[in-house]
C-alpha cells in the first residue's frame, strides 16, 4: 500500500506542476484525448479482466507490479491536474 501512496503523491505533485507551468489551452485540448481513453477503459475492463485472470506465465505480482504503480501515478498526476479553476 505504501508503494501506492508513494506513486499517487508523485503523481499529484506532478500534475500540480504541469497546472501551473503550462497554459490553459494545453488542458482544453487534452481534455477530449483523455475522456476519449477513460471511455475505451471502461469499454474494455471486462475483456482486461478476463486476460489478467486468464495469464499463466510471467512472474506475478501480488499488487500487480510495475502496471498497476504507473496507474495509480496517472490517476495522481490527474488529480493533481483536475482542480484547475476556470475563469468566469
């Protein structure tokens, strides 16, 4: 769990400093790129699901390894992105 929090916490400082560093148009055009990729996910889940639960070689990893890590670090470096205040 440690290595979880670890990968979110870096993630969400990243994604705090892109925020900031960046302009506000490199978020507006990101934006439908990464809805479009949240929708493809949901769509495969069930097939993941069954490929991961189906692999028989290859070494495993209990918290699912370096994958899962790189996802959490995404969904940190999201969060850390997505209390962008908009003007009015």
């Amino acid at each position: 769990m440690l290595r979880f929090a670890v990968a979110s916490l870096i993630g969400g400082l990243t994604g705090s400093l892109l925020l900031l560093k960046l302009p506000e148009s490199t978020f507006d055009a990101a934006l439908p790129a990464l809805i479009l990729i949240a929708c493809v996910l949901v769509l495969l889940q069930p097939r993941l699901n069954r490929w991961l639960s189906n692999r028989k070689s290859g070494p495993r990893h209990k918290d699912g390894g370096v994958p899962v890590w790189c996802g959490v670090l995404g969904a940190g470096c999201t969060a850390g992105t997505s209390a962008r205040p908009r003007a009015c």
